[in-house]
C-alpha cells in the first residue's frame, strides 16, 4: 500500500515538473515580447518628453524609469544616474553599459539585444526633427520584432506547454 502511494506521488512529481518546464518556456517567450513592447512604449514616452516638453536627457530617463518592468526601470536608472554624474563617457557608451548590466543574459535574445543597444542614436541628437525622426525609425524598428515576438509566442505557448506535459508522461512510462 505504501508503495502505491509512493509511486503514486513520484508521477505527479514528475508530470508536475514536465509541465513546469513547458510552462517556463512559455513563460521565456511572453517575457521577450512583454520587454520589447516596453521598449516600444518607452521610446513613444522619450519622444513625448524630449521633442514636445524639451526635458533634459537624464531628468526624462528617470521620468520615464518610473514606471514599467523591473528590467527596463533599472536599465533607465543606470542610464539617468551616469548622465547626471556627467561621468566624461559617451552616452552610447552609457547606453551600453546600462543594457549590458542590466539586463541579465536570457532577459534579451541575441538578436534583440543589439536593436535595445542602439536606442541611444534616438535619445542622443539637438536637432529636434532630427531626433523625432529617429526615435520613430527606432520605435518602427522595435515595433516589428515586437510584433514578430508576439507572434511566436503565440504560435509556440501552447506547443511548449503540451510538450512538456508529454515529456512528463513520457518519462512516467519510461520509468514504470
């Protein structure tokens, strides 16, 4: 009997870690594209800021910092605190190195990462035409690798979860 119960347990362990699994890769999936429609969202904020209110470069990145994902709130603040010291750096340096410490490798894909890298040419023109064109050529940039993430995250979400639960099941079988 107590060995019933046992294995009884060790399977719905182990399906409840094959789901898991699915679950955690879905969940990678909608990060990447929650992410890089905050980057999106931050962009649309930074043009409103800069070009129309005509906020300084580091008093509108700790605007904009306080509000959205934990990632991006932190990237933002980097960035704000390096251009108030006025640390003699570039600000696409500063940019960098605030998405490089940031955000965390996994956070972005590889290829991702380098659209989110060079947000700074937008932020970093006194042309205000200028500067409004390119942060909407950023922002349209940004706007379709969001919408190609959406897009697999919705074809592949249920795919990882099914998937998952399979393996589990698969490996309760294996092990019986």
């Amino acid at each position: 009997m107590v060995w019933l119960a046992v294995r009884t347990a060790g399977i719905f362990l182990i399906f409840a870690a094959g789901s898991f699994l699915g679950d955690a890769m879905e969940y990678g999936l909608k990060r990447q594209w929650l992410i890089l429609r905050e980057f999106c969202e931050l962009l649309r904020y930074m043009e409103r800021e800069m070009v129309v209110h005509h906020t300084p470069l580091d008093e509108a990145l700790r605007l904009a910092a306080g509000s959205g994902m934990r990632e991006i709130r932190e990237v933002l603040e980097y960035a704000a605190d390096r251009v108030e010291r006025q640390e003699g750096a570039s600000f696409q340096e500063i940019w960098e190195d605030a998405v490089t410490c940031c955000l965390k490798d996994g956070v972005l894909r590889a290829g991702n990462r380098e659209p989110v890298c060079d947000i700074w040419t937008a932020f970093c023109n006194q042309d205000t035409v200028m500067q409004k064109t390119m942060l909407e050529k950023q922002e349209s940039h940004l706007a379709g690798l969001c919408r190609d993430a959406e897009q697999e995250y919705r074809a592949k979400a249920g795919l990882y979860r099914r998937l998952g639960a399979a393996g589990g099941v698969f490996l309760i079988i294996l092990l019986l």
